[in-house]
C-alpha cells in the first residue's frame, strides 16, 4: 500500500489542444491514454485502472485515445452503433433494426470491416506491384543513362583521335561535330531523365496512398474504419505495366563509322590529287598547286545543320503529291499540294503505283541533296518519307509507313517509326513540322516550327536510293505543305 505524497504530473503528462483529454480528470486534465468503445469515454492512466481491476469492465473494448467517440452513437436512439446497414451503407444501432431499418440487410460492424479490409487489402497489393514497376523502370531507365554517358563518352573519344589525324582544314569541323555528339547526348539524357522523374513522382503518390491505406487498415474502431472508408477506398489506383522503350545507340555509333569514312575518303582525295600532281609536274615542268585537293575537300567544310527558319528556308522544296499514288479516298487539292479524305471514293485510274490498302500518298518529285518542307494538319496524320519501291497494295507491314525498311514515318502522336521499331520522342504539340532532309549525309530532321526551330526528332542514317515524300491521312482531316 503506497502512502505520503503523490509527485505532481509533468506537464508533458498534461492533455494539449491536439491531445485527447481524460473525460474524468478535473481541473486541468490529463492526456488519455485509452479511450473505451462502450463507455464512449476517454481516460487516463489513473482512471483507466478500474478497466482493468474490476470484473465490469473486462469486456470492455480499448482503442487508441480518440476525438471522435461520438461517431458511435446513434442520433436517433443515442446508441452505441454496432450494426451496419449494406442497403443505406451507413451505420445503425440495434433499435434502428427494428424501426427505419428493418429489413434492410444489416449486418455487424466487425462483419462488415473485415469484408472491406480485405477490399483494401487486395487494392493495396495492386498499389504495391505499381510502386515495384515503377522502380524496376527506374532502373532500367538508369542503365540507360548510364549506357547513354558512355557511348557518347566513347564517341567523342574515338572522334578525337581520327580527328588528330586530318589537316588543318578539318579542325573547325571536327569542334562543331563534338558539339553535336553533345547535343545528341543532352538530348537524350533530358529525355530519359523526364520519364525517370515522371516514375519516381508516380512512386512517391503511390506510397503516400499505401501509406494512407495503411493507417486506415490499422484503426482499431470499426466505425471508424468504416467512416473514413468511403473516401480511402476511391483513391485512384494504377494500371501501370513496364513499356519502358529502350533505344538502341546506333545514333552515337554512326557519328564514328561517318568520321572514319570521312578519314579514309580523305586519304583517297589525297592519294589521288598527289598522282594528279606528280603527273602534271612531269608534262609541263610547272609547280603543282594543289587546287584540285581544296575542290574535293569541299564536302568536309560544309556548313552543318541550319538552327532558325530563314536558314532551313534556304532549302526549301515544293512538294506536289502524285495523283498516281494517292488512294481512293484521298481529294488533293490546291494544285496537288493539299490532301483530304474523304468518305467516298474518288473517280481515280487504275494504277500500278497507287496505295488500294492504306489511304496513303506519295509526291511526284524525289529528294536528293538538302531539302526542306513544312507540313501544317489537323487530326491524326503521319509524316514519312519513303523509297519509290515500297509495297502498294498489300495489307500488312510491307506497305504502311514506317512498319519497314523502306520508310521513315513521324506519328503526331509523340512517337517515330521505322522498319516497324518505333521511338518515343519529345512532341510539342505542334500542328506544324518542319522537316530537313539532308540525304548524301543521311540526316532527316522533325522541327517544330518556330524562329528558333525546336527539334524533335533526328535520324542519322545511310539512304540507298532517293527518297519521296509520303502521307498518311486518318479522322477525315486535311494536310496542307508549304513553305510560306
């Protein structure tokens, strides 16, 4: 038996206004350590002993200390509410069963959050298998960071040195190369590093969802869990699965195969001219001068890819789109120069070299050299350039553009396709392209038109045979080209 004076409570034992307070403490009251789901009250550690002392209250049920006791008791009946009515989906004491709730189908309280706990169970292991996608994107969205780094690193390395070998002439170009091989690099590494913080941005929405379904599956009180329900179970849940495209680096890899071919064609210039020189030296007894060497180095100073509108505008080319190769529901217009389709078929001749599958079309005139064009649409479309040999009247890959190797096709729907491999790329938005084809260097060029020209997308490639101009239309929509 404990006797003499009790020490003062510290004040950190003392209820605060964020605190639940003893419901039967007087003066200044104690933080509840407990509150009771039948006496609907809350206590302290001294008045809660009689919870545990006398046989009365052994069944009584303890939860966490709780503001919201009166949640529990019906306001009609002034009940504790132990029922749960699945015909309104609210709680109600027993006498409600009996009055505006009879034969509504009724059920315990603890019936009911142990059905909807395992709702939430379920739904929270969906949430945790996205947040396990996300990360595994991460990942692999890392290794492609890392992958990119390298190869550009490698690039620029390997530039480097056969660089050291070519003359002075080259020097200036071999600078503006290293900064494209840097361009690309940024490019990429942006591209990557936005989708890898979309992921994570994703990841970390989802473990705040977790985390709020986590605390509801922990309450204790079932009418509580089942109050706040209703709104944690419409949290929005994932349906997210790994698509992570990974590119292959062949952009790098040809920047270095271009270097080493431009090294060797040097060397052959060379050779060639030095004979030239020697032969002219020995007929006419004159100093060789090396003109002819300067003449066919031309091709390594030429000037690199043009950055504003006036510059791309140098190289702008008309296009007329072949009546020949248009498809039936296709109507050009505007001198051949705008095409729409339609929903009835157009009076065409038959033709060898007209799409009959696709609603698909070519232009009249091939590209060679440097060329530019824009193209202004509303809807779906889909820029392509493509060899004159591609398939026109079969269904299947052979014939779409972009589903093969003969054809390049830009989709207004953020993503490139060739050779039925398709990329993700950064769209604007844009209504209107830009597009720059440089084909002895093998460079096409997607730009959103501005006085800046933003790029959206670059291929480097190696192009067998000239190139044509090609459209496919969809949504009844009209494409408009020009370079005004």
């Amino acid at each position: 038996m404990k006797t003499g004076l009790q020490a003062a409570p510290a004040d950190h034992c003392f209820a605060g206004p964020e605190d639940v307070a003893c419901d039967f403490c007087t003066g200044r009251k104690l933080k509840a350590i407990n509150s009771c789901l039948v006496c609907l009250a809350s206590y302290c550690e001294k008045h809660l002993q009689p919870h545990y002392d006398s046989a009365t209250f052994k069944k009584h049920k303890l939860v966490e200390p709780s503001k919201n006791l009166q949640v529990n008791i019906c306001s009609d009946h002034v009940k504790v509410m132990k029922v749960f009515c699945r015909t309104d989906q609210k709680c109600i004491c027993y006498l409600c069963c009996l009055d505006e709730h009879k034969d509504h189908d009724t059920v315990s309280a603890k019936e009911e959050r142990t059905e909807r706990q395992r709702e939430l169970e379920e739904r929270r292991g969906r949430i945790r298998q996205g947040i396990q996608d996300r990360e595994k994107d991460v990942k692999l969205l890392q290794q492609e960071v890392e992958a990119i780094n390298h190869s550009a690193d490698k690039t620029v390395e390997d530039s480097e040195k056969i660089f050291t070998e070519l003359i002075r002439l080259i020097k200036k170009r071999r600078t503006k190369i290293k900064k494209k091989i840097r361009s690309q690099q940024e490019t990429e590494v942006s591209r990557v590093k936005e989708l890898q913080e979309k992921l994570e941005q994703e990841i970390t929405e989802l473990k705040k969802k977790e985390a709020e379904l986590k605390q509801l599956l922990n309450t204790e009180d079932h009418n509580q869990f089942l109050h706040s329900y209703p709104s944690l179970s419409a949290l929005s849940e994932s349906t997210h699965s790994s698509s992570i495209n990974i590119r292959p680096l062949r952009n790098f890899e040809d920047v270095t195969a271009a270097v080493s071919e431009l090294r060797d064609k040097l060397q052959d210039i060379m050779r060639d001219t030095l004979t030239n020189a020697s032969h002219m030296s020995t007929c006419s007894r004159e100093p060789s001068v090396n003109h002819l060497t300067l003449a066919e180095m031309h091709f390594l100073l030429q000037e690199v890819e043009p950055t504003s509108r006036f510059e791309f505008l140098k190289y702008s080319h008309t296009i007329t789109l072949d009546q020949n190769t248009a498809h039936t529901l296709l109507l050009l217009s505007e001198r051949n120069r705008k095409v729409t389709v339609t929903d009835q078929h157009q009076s065409y001749s038959t033709h060898p070299d007209r799409f009959t599958t696709y609603s698909q079309v070519l232009s009249t005139e091939s590209l060679a050299g440097r060329c530019y064009w824009e193209v202004e649409w509303k809807g779906r479309v889909r820029l392509a350039v493509a060899y004159k040999n591609i398939t026109r009247a079969k269904w299947g890959n052979e014939s779409r553009f972009g589903y093969n190797n003969k054809s390049w096709c830009f989709q207004n729907s953020s993503r490139f396709r060739h050779n039925n491999v398709w990329t993700l790329i950064s769209d604007a938005g844009s209504t209107r392209v830009g597009v720059y084809l440089d084909h002895s260097a093998g460079v096409l060029s997607f730009y959103d038109v501005s006085e800046t020209m933003t790029l959206l997308h670059r291929v480097q490639t190696r192009f067998s045979q000239p190139l044509y101009v090609g459209f496919w239309v969809g949504d009844f929509i009209t494409v408009s080209q020009n370079c005004s």
